[in-house]
C-alpha cells in the first residue's frame, strides 16, 4: 500500500508557480478613475473630492484646502476690493480645479472600491455644489454689462464681481439689483440718493437737498458704439467726474439726445435714487421711479474680464476696481 502522507521536503506551491497570479482567482477590484474624475468634473469649482473615491484621502484633503483657502481670500478680494488680487485669484480657482481633475484621471487608485461608492459620490457633489451656492448668496457673484448705460464707468462686455448684500449701501456705489417690474431682469445703476433725500435734475445736473453735485469737466473719446440705434450717427459728448458722497466717478452726456429734467422729488424710505453713468442713455429712476433695498442683490467693485463684441477683449480694463 502507497504511502500518502505530504512530502516534507516539496516546494511551496507559490514557488512552483514562479509568482505568477492563480488564473482561477478574479482579480481584486479597484477604484473606478472615471467615476473619480466625473465626480471632480461635477465638483466645479471645488478641486479635489475626486482623490477621495480613489482611496487618496491625503490628497483629497490637500486639494479641497487649498481651495477652500483661495475661494475664502478671493471673497476677501472682491470686499475690499483688490482688483488686480481678485482677478488673479479668480483664475487661480479655475487652474486649481482644472490641475485637479487631470490629476484624479492620472493618478493610481489606492485600495479597494468604496462600499457606498455612489452615495460618497453624490454627497461629495451636493457638498461642493453647496459650498458654491453659499458663496454666490451670502459672499460674492458675477455679471456682465449688456448695455452702454453705465458708460464710461462699464462698457458693453464688462464682466463683474460684485459683493452680496445692501448693508451699507451710500451714494455714489454702483448696485447690482433686480429691475422692479420684472425682477428676473439684471441692473446695474449707480445710487445718488438715499432715502429721505430730495433730489432733482436739471440740465443735466444732481441736486441732492438743494446742493448741487460738482462737476469737473474730464478729456476723453465718446464711445458712440454704445449709442443704441445711433451707432451710424455724429456724436459730441462730455465727460466729467461727479462728487457725491465723498467720492468722485466718471459720467458721460450726449448732446445728440438729452435726457429730461427730473423735478425735485424726495425719496421715499427703503428706497434708493440710482441714475446711469451714461447720463442721457440710461433708463433708471427718471423713467420708473425709486428703487426698493430688498431689491438690490449687491455692490459692484471689480472688472474681472472686458470683451469688446466686436474687437475682442480689452485687457487693459481686466482687473479694475469698480470707481
């Protein structure tokens, strides 16, 4: 009878397969980089929850810090305003996310698959997403100048940073705010008046409780493509820097279409007096009145990208503080 007990002396069976893997064995799964870079994709503006599906969570930690940081100066920027700082800062978030989601798709998972892949996933999307929320309604937000109303102050492809809220609005700030009988619609308008306050305009000049606003004329070129309608037409402008509330700002009037007089009128309480910088090619509160504070989104200090519709982008205007 043969003897079938194991010999002591054979070789372990890891080395009579040279290492090589045991077919038979399914491979260990690892963490999907397509969905990491989805996630980092849905992240925008956030850089790095992608790292965190990869099982890399001291990048993951890295990235969303530093990002965090620079979106919490950037706010800082846009408040103080720092002009050229927020610009910067700006591109700098868009960089930092855009390195971010190249690196989540070039980087090797770390262990195996989340056991809750998609609901880690979904919640590191609404966390980001809710971050961003947060910052445009209580922080700071953007918008573009459509119209020629605000020249020479704003141009016509102006891109703004604005800071949220209407504590501390006075005049002379320029105000973002929700057009009173369709608050869908956008504008921007310079405030001149506060409530309580008389004012009147004639001949093209503010009063504000029977002062009138200085007005030192100013050199400079009319801008006669934001002249809606009269693009085509000879144009003779005045540029002046009027003072009000302790500030002074550029304005602008066309003496191919004066505006008319506003009679003196005082401003009823929780509402403000605002008027265009483009003086007789504005439609503000001459036309539909005294505009209510819950409807201000906020005040306008910084030009964080110009694009001229027809020649393209002005980049000596990038980065302003808003005067």
């Amino acid at each position: 009878m043969a003897d079938e007990s194991p010999n002591p002396y054979s070789a372990p069976a890891a080395a009579l397969s040279d290492g090589a893997p045991d077919p038979k064995q399914p491979r260990p799964k690892k963490p999907s980089r397509l969905a990491a870079v989805v996630v980092s994709l849905c992240c925008y503006p956030l850089p790095g929850p992608g790292f965190f599906l990869l099982g890399r969570r001291r990048r993951f930690v890295v990235w969303t810090v530093v990002g965090l940081l620079t979106w919490a100066v950037l706010a800082v920027a846009v408040w103080m305003p720092f002009g050229r700082l927020a610009t910067i800062l700006l591109l700098a978030m868009f960089a930092l996310w855009l390195s971010s989601v190249v690196a989540t798709a070039i980087t090797n998972p770390s262990g195996p698959p989340l056991r809750r892949a998609l609901p880690t996933a979904l919640l590191l999307i609404a966390a980001a997403q809710g971050t961003s929320f947060a910052v445009k309604r209580w922080l700071y937000d953007g918008s573009r100048i459509p119209s020629g109303s605000m020249v020479p102050t704003l141009l016509v492809g102006d891109a703004i940073l604005f800071k949220k809220g209407r504590s501390g609005i006075t005049r002379g700030d320029v105000i973002v705010f929700e057009f009173p009988s369709d608050r869908s619609t956008i504008y921007v308008k310079r405030v001149v008046a506060l409530g309580g306050d008389t004012v009147e305009v004639r001949n093209g000049v503010v009063s504000i409780n029977g002062v009138e606003l200085e007005q030192t004329p100013i050199e400079g070129i009319c801008p006669a493509e934001d002249r809606p309608g009269l693009e085509n037409e000879p144009t003779s402008c005045k540029l002046a820097r009027e003072s009000n509330g302790g500030r002074t700002y550029p304005i602008m009037f066309d003496y191919g279409r004066p505006a008319s007089d506003e009679p003196r009128i005082r401003v009823p309480a929780n509402t403000v007096f605002v008027l265009g910088d483009n003086r007789d090619n504005s439609y503000d509160s001459r036309r539909w009145g005294a505009l209510p504070l819950d409807h201000i989104k906020g005040k306008a200090t910084v030009i964080y990208l110009s694009n001229d519709p027809k020649t393209g982008p002005r980049w000596s205007r990038v980065g302003r503080a808003i005067e």
